[in-house]
C-alpha cells in the first residue's frame, strides 16, 4: 500500500498505539521511547547512552516488538569481527564459489547492544549501511529493507573496557538519547511490575500497533510537512551559533542541520501540526546535536557540557516571529 491509502489521522493514532504497547513493558522512560518514533519518522538512527540496568536494551526490545517488524540483536564485544555484523562471503565446496552469507544488519530494527565494547574497526561496519541503507561486498551493493533503525546502546565511556565512538560513527546517529535513573515512584512501578510475574525476556501481553506500510506512509507523511524560509534560516542562525561559542571546537555541522530539521518535522508531525515552528526545533535541538558538537578541552576540564552549551546558544539566538 502507498501513503494515499492512509490519512495523517490514521497513521498518527497507530504511532500513538506503539507507545502504548511499549508502556507495557517500560515504567518512565517516555522521552527515549519517543525519541525512538521520531528517529523512525525521520529515517533516522539512535544512540541511547546510560550506565547498565536502566532498560536501555528493554526499551528497544519493547520498541521492535510493538512496531511488528524483523529485528536482531548484536552483542558488540572486543573480539566481534565486522562480518560478524554485516557478513562474509563464504565458500561452498559444492559449487566451488563464494557465496555472502548476509549478517544481522540485514533486518529491520538493529539493536546494537554495548556498541563501545567493540573496537574502531567493526564499529565502522556499520557506518555504510547507516547511512546508504546497503552493504557492499565482493563489488556487490546489497540494499537493506525498509524501514532501517540502528538503535545501538552505549556505557558512558569512562566505564572501563569501552572505546569512544569517532566523530564520523556518532555523525550517523540521528539523536542520542541519555537514559538516567528513574524518578522513585516509576522505581516502584517496576518493581511492583516484576512481582507481579513480569518477564523482561518474554515482553509477554507487547503485540504489534502497527504494519510496515503504515510506517513507510508516516514517513512519508512526516516528510511532507511545511517549514518557512524563516524557520530554515533559524536552524541555520542556530548552527552558526555553535561554531562561534568559545566552549566549541567544532560545531554543528550542515548534515546536522538537516538533521535537526528531518527531527523536527517528524516531531511536528507527531502533535499533528502543518508546518514547522522555532518550538519544534528547539525540541529537537539537544538531542540531535548534543553528540555532534566537539568541546575544547580547557572547557571539558571546567565541566562544560555540550547540553549546557545548546541550551545557551537557543537562548541567545533570535527566534523570527
């Protein structure tokens, strides 16, 4: 079916259905499962970033399982190889011929699981099908299916045994969503959750919201939303406005800027507007860009964060009317 067979009503009330679904399986953490419908709507990937045992995993299980699409889970390690992930061409004695053998990549939703425990090398697998839905190998291309999701959960670095992802790979991710401590009564609510027998490996009463086609089609949808010269220029004024802060050593970027615009688009398509607004982009803003900007290193020591730098920069720059 194509997106003319659906309304924008329709649709919106299925992406709302998935949220649900993943409500209930995961207590307080709705801001990274919306992150997660945005990133989709926006083609997008997603790092998600916390210290172990606060459901990042469980949040993207939940995720897949109330989309109802093919997803595979890929435990990075140090000794993961990179055909571990995208595969290997592989000899068959039979035919005398090499044939690929085509890796987890090959799905819909992607759960790359402690992708900073594995080195430079195999986290780099992945950067040509994140960002070219394909994976080449032998002079062959071999497109992904559609829709494509990498949602890779990472330990904040200074944990040990953990390799820092390099610019280029975190580029690739849409958004990057920290996932903290949950408030004391959604602590009790998963606590009473699992004494009353639930299963985090089973995600049992989670059934699928939505089909492949209504999430093309609200792609689609999201995609078509209106945005202003003004609002354009906005996100550009924003985008300037990193490169000349004197925390900044590098900041954002034009792909970050479109980015920031895809995000918000599908953000305002969500809460059923038509056209971009400066409210939508500043939204989206730190999440999109908190992984995208390079801090000076007197700044790091002074405790500066990227977040803290956005937050100021959104502040002081002019919003059109």
């Amino acid at each position: 079916m194509t997106a003319e067979n659906f309304n924008d009503a329709e649709l919106r009330q299925a992406m709302h259905r998935v949220r649900a679904e993943v409500d209930k399986a995961v207590v307080g953490q709705a801001g990274t499962v919306t992150g997660l419908l945005v990133s989709l709507l926006a083609r997008g990937h997603v790092l998600l970033e916390g210290v172990p045992g606060v459901a990042k995993t469980l949040v993207v299980r939940s995720f897949a399982r109330a989309l109802g699409l093919d997803t595979k889970r890929v435990q990075f390690t140090p000794d993961l190889m990179p055909g571990d992930v995208t595969g290997s061409l592989v000899y068959d004695a039979r035919t005398g011929k090499f044939d690929f053998r085509a890796g987890p990549v090959f799905t819909n939703i992607l759960l790359a699981d402690e992708i900073n425990r594995t080195p430079p090398k195999t986290q780099a697998a992945l950067l040509e099908a994140m960002e070219e839905r394909q994976v080449s190998a032998d002079g062959v291309s071999r497109a992904l299916p559609a829709p494509f999701l990498v949602a890779a959960t990472q330990n904040p670095i200074e944990h040990e045994g953990t390799y820092s992802l390099p610019e280029a790979q975190l580029d690739r991710f849409l958004m990057k969503l920290v996932v903290g401590m949950p408030e004391r009564d959604s602590e009790v609510a998963v606590l009473r959750k699992h004494a009353s027998g639930f299963s985090p490996r089973e995600l049992t009463g989670v059934e699928a919201a939505v089909t492949a086609d209504e999430i093309r089609a609200a792609q689609d949808a999201a995609a078509r939303v209106d945005v202003t010269d003004d609002v354009l220029g906005y996100v550009v004024d924003l985008a300037r406005a990193t490169r000349q802060s004197p925390s900044v050593e590098l900041g954002a970027s034009p792909r970050a800027s479109t980015g920031l615009l895809a995000a918000a688009k599908a953000w305002a398509w969500l809460n059923a507007s038509t056209a971009v607004t400066p409210d939508h982009i500043q939204t989206m803003l730190v999440p999109v860009w908190r992984h995208r900007l390079q801090l000076r290193p007197d700044a790091q020591m002074e405790g500066v964060s990227a977040d803290a730098v956005l937050t100021s920069v959104v502040q002081q720059t002019r919003v059109p009317i």
